[in-house]
C-alpha cells in the first residue's frame, strides 16, 4: 500500500474509534461522523499529519472545536500506531507527529517495487487525453511543445495514478483553414510553375510551404496545370496535408510522445456527425435561427453570448464540428475527457461544457487545460525568428539545439496557467545551473558510487538483511520522508491536473540527495552503516528515475 496512504488510514481508523469511545462515555454527542481530513501539512512544524475533525464536528456536537479535540486526544490509543505524540493547534486542528519507525518501511517496499513504485492499481475509469491537435498547416510551434509536454506527462502521471489512458490528436483536415490552406498552396503551386498569381491576403506564408510544394513539383513537374482546377487542388491538398501529418508525427515522435490515436475532423463531416448533432440541439430547443444563421444557446449555460453553429451560408462552424468531436469522445465510453488549450481559447470553455450538458451529459467530466505563452530567450533577448522558416521557432529546431530532455523539463516546470519564460542557454547547459541536469547529475552520482563500490570489490547486501534504522541523520531521514510521498505526489497531480508537481518533486529530492552526498560519506569503515546508506541510495535512484520516467526524460548513468 502507498505508505502514507496506509498512515493516512490508520489515523483516520484511530479517529474514528476516538470518536465512538468518546460518544459511548458521553464525551460528546453525535449522529453522524463528517468527512474529514488527514493531510501532509505545508509546515512541518505542524506535525507529520493533520486533521480537521474537531473544527467539522463542532455544528453537531454543540461544542467547542478545540474542546472535542482535546476529548479526541485523551481518547486516542497511540499503541503500535508510530504516533509519538498529539498536540492541538489553532482553533483546533490536531496535528499527529511521529516517530521513525514508519520510515524505515520504505527502503524496502521500494526496492521491492522497484519501477512500479508509486502505480496505483487500475481503476476502473477511462480517461482520454487530447493535446496538440496543432493544424496540420505549419511547424509546431512553441505553444504545441509546451501542449505537448504537459498533455503526455498528464497522460503518463494519470496512468501511473491508476486510470485507462488514451492520448488522442484531433486532426484539422477540414472545414475554413483546409480551404485558405488550399488556396495558399495552389497559389504558391502555380508561382513556381512561372504562372502571375496573386498570394491569398490572409494565406499560410511560411517557408516550409513552399517546401512542400517543391517536392509537389519533384513528383508532379507541370502535369497538375492540365487538370480540372478541384481536382488540382485535391491533389495539392491531399499531398500537404499528409507531408504535414507526417511531419507532425515524426517531430512528436522525438519528443517521446506516442498516440493511441490520430482522429480526422473529416471524418466527422463524412459520417454526417455535425449534422446530427445540430438536428439533436434543434430538437432539444438548445438552437434559434437569425438572419439565416442558426445560434446555440450557449447563455443559458453561463456563457457571455450566443454561438453560431450554421452559417448563413449554410458551412457549420469549428464550434459545431467540436460539439460533435466531444460528443463522439463521450459515446467512445470515455469516463473522463481532458483537453490541453491555448489560453487564447478560454472563450471557448464554457460554451463547450454548456454543449456538453444540453446533450447530456455531464460537463464536471469534461476538464480543459488552459495554458500560457512560451516566450524564448537567448542571452537575455527575446528569441521571434526561426533560422529555417522565417517565422517562429519551431519545436524541431528547439530539440536540436537544447535537446529533447531539457526541453520537456523546462515546460512542465511551471504550472500550465503561468507565462513560461524558456531560457535557452540555461537549457544547454551542463551545470548544476540547469534543473534537468542538476536532477539528472543526482542519477549519475548515485550510479556512480555504486560503479566505485563494485571495482573496490564491495558487495551490497540484500535488503531484508539491512538495518535501515541506522540511517539517523537529518539529511538521510529527509530523503526517505521524501521518497515515502512520491506515491501521494502523483496521486494529487492526477486529481488537479498539475504534471508541474513531479518536476518539483524529484527537484527536490535530487536537492535532498546532493545535501546529503556533500554531508556523508555513503562508503566507510562500518559495513551495517554502509549498506543502509547503498540501500538509501539504491531507493532513491529507482525514486529519480520514476519521476523522469514521467516526465519523460531519460536518467543517464554517467554524466
């Protein structure tokens, strides 16, 4: 069992027998025990757990919290519970503080466990993650990396928390940008066959384009000049559209995230979805017509204005073909449907959980992440421009120049609804500097000192024969207390959506693992000292790695 899960469940069993005894002697007077609280406190000053019974139980009871708390404790059998002793704080919290004896549990589940460590069994929910979903009509962008990091890190954090992931890539194929696309491509199609043809105003201009319809022309020469003009254009499109796919799958592919599944808008408008779920929204008085257009009555769910679905011309909107994409995702059976957003979409949240719930379903089971900018930085000056495009950096050139790691650690060490400021020479560096390499510097030290036990013929023992109780300096005492929450960690970053939890968390425990390199010495004269530390050391090299593992980056052994 997650070991402060267990502790959390006997303080809470302990509670609750408190509370009986207490009532049974006419201590105190209830009917009903509330839903109370056993948490970490922030302040390890406050105990190693805290609870809020008493302040709950106060309405109830008709009595003061601080006097049921001081009852609770007098009630409290602490026998073989680790609890060293009970103290009252505030208006009356009581806060539990224990002794070691708990800890030194931990080396040895963990060994055990090995890179299981910090899984919860699976549950019986099935969640899907849609991240990216970047329009297949340029680079990626650093919006799409930093979408990227955050959507496979929240993916790999929620299936170690227990829950049937899936990671999906919504496809843009079709709908208003396919057709500027289009037009921009024919455009640039018929310049470089020697035709005078005017760029669309509001055309795709990147550089890469004009790439892709180079190699159009390697393949095609002038031949397409011949056809029907859609058919023309079929082929342009169909050509870039898959070029762009595939460079979109490769680029996500070397920056460690792999789909389960690539879903096309246009397969949506094929089965004829959009349609049907319009006609449902008509039938369930969710829509209205106005000069020609029909409205969805986003403001009856908290929305600042109405949302057009069907153009007066008769084209549905994007809205429309997303209420029908999320309205698939629900009827795919999925429990829990995710979404990683530019914030430039927050107008969009509302009248998308709004849809949801005229539909039926339940929009708490919709959760969407909105995150910030990404502002590059080079010697302190802002970085705009893209060497190969012309516009801006893309997310292949960012993991050449800083690498894949550096890169996914960066962006998830903030929380997704902070500005990211992405300083690139930090990134490069190889310094202590740089929080990537300072964590995974942690990884290669410990790799090595068991590379230098191995050549000075020392031999580990096996773990049952250790006695971890000799580890009693402060520094040894905090990594294990560490160590003993990651599995608490990832459960929390699953249930509030916050993957930046981990990339604090195993900062922190390379910071623990570094203070105590630097205090002790791990190989010495006394063979029982020395195993317990190697024992130590061994627990929080699978801890390291786990968290990496998360996060996506690799855990070298030499550095």
């Amino acid at each position: 069992m997650n070991p402060i899960k267990k502790l959390d469940y006997n303080l809470r069993n302990m509670i609750i027998e408190a509370l009986k005894s207490a009532r049974d002697k006419g201590l105190i007077n209830f009917e009903n025990i509330p839903e109370f609280e056993v948490e970490v406190p922030r302040d390890k000053q406050h105990g190693d757990f805290a609870t809020n019974v008493a302040m709950l139980m106060a309405r109830e009871a008709r009595m003061a919290p601080r006097k049921i708390a001081e009852i609770l404790i007098s009630m409290i059998d602490t026998s073989g519970s680790g609890v060293e002793r009970i103290e009252i704080a505030g208006a009356g919290f009581i806060n539990f503080y224990l002794n070691n004896s708990w800890l030194y549990e931990i080396p040895g589940l963990v060994y055990n466990m090995k890179e299981k460590y910090g899984f919860t069994p699976r549950i019986n929910t099935k969640v899907q993650v849609e991240f990216v979903s970047a329009n297949p009509t340029g680079n990626l962008h650093m919006g799409n990396a930093r979408g990227g990091a955050i959507g496979d890190t929240l993916a790999n954090i929620l299936e170690r928390a227990g829950y049937d992931v899936e990671r999906e890539f919504y496809i843009n194929d079709a709908g208003n940008q396919i057709e500027i696309f289009t037009d921009s491509m024919e455009a640039r199609y018929l310049q470089l066959t020697g035709h005078d043809v005017e760029f669309p105003e509001n055309g795709y201009a990147g550089l890469d384009l004009i790439d892709t319809v180079r190699n159009i022309i390697t393949d095609y020469d002038k031949t397409l000049l011949d056809m029907p003009r859609d058919q023309r254009r079929k082929i342009i499109v169909e050509y870039a559209l898959k070029e762009k796919i595939d460079y979109i799958k490769e680029t996500l592919l070397g920056f460690g995230i792999v789909y389960d599944v690539w879903f096309n808008e246009k397969s949506l408008h094929d089965a004829g979805k959009i349609d049907q779920v319009l006609q449902k929204l008509k039938e369930l008085d969710y829509c209205y017509e106005n000069e020609g257009a029909i409205w969805f009555k986003s403001t009856a769910f908290g929305d600042e204005k109405d949302e057009v679905l069907m153009r007066a011309n008769g084209l549905p909107t994007y809205f429309a073909a997303d209420i029908a994409y999320h309205q698939d995702k629900f009827e795919r059976g999925f429990d829990w449907v995710i979404n990683i957003w530019g914030a430039d979409h927050h107008g969009h949240v509302a009248r998308m959980k709004g849809a949801m719930q005229a539909l039926g379903y339940d929009p708490d089971k919709l959760d969407i992440l909105l995150m910030q900018l990404v502002r590059l930085y080079r010697a302190g000056n802002i970085v705009r421009m893209s060497k190969r495009t012309g516009t801006t950096v893309s997310l292949d050139e960012l993991i050449a120049d800083v690498g894949k790691d550096a890169a996914r650690f960066f962006f998830v060490m903030r929380s997704p609804d902070s500005h990211l400021d992405f300083d690139l020479e930090l990134a490069r560096q190889k310094s202590q500097e740089n929080p990537v390499y300072y964590v995974q510097y942690a990884h290669a030290r410990i790799c090595s000192i068991f590379r230098q036990a191995e050549a000075e013929g020392i031999t580990v023992a096996k773990p049952e024969l250790i006695d971890a109780s000799l580890l009693q300096e402060d520094e040894e005492l905090a990594i294990l207390r560490k160590i003993a929450d990651f599995p608490e960690e990832i459960n929390i970053a699953a249930r509030t959506l916050a993957p930046q939890r981990i990339a604090r968390y195993v900062l922190d425990l390379a910071a623990l693992f570094h203070s105590f390199y630097n205090h002790h010495r791990v190989l010495n004269d006394n063979p029982d000292l020395q195993n317990a530390r190697l024992l130590l050391l061994a627990v929080t090299r699978i801890t390291i790695k786990n968290s990496l593992d998360i996060l996506g980056v690799s855990s070298p052994e030499k550095m």
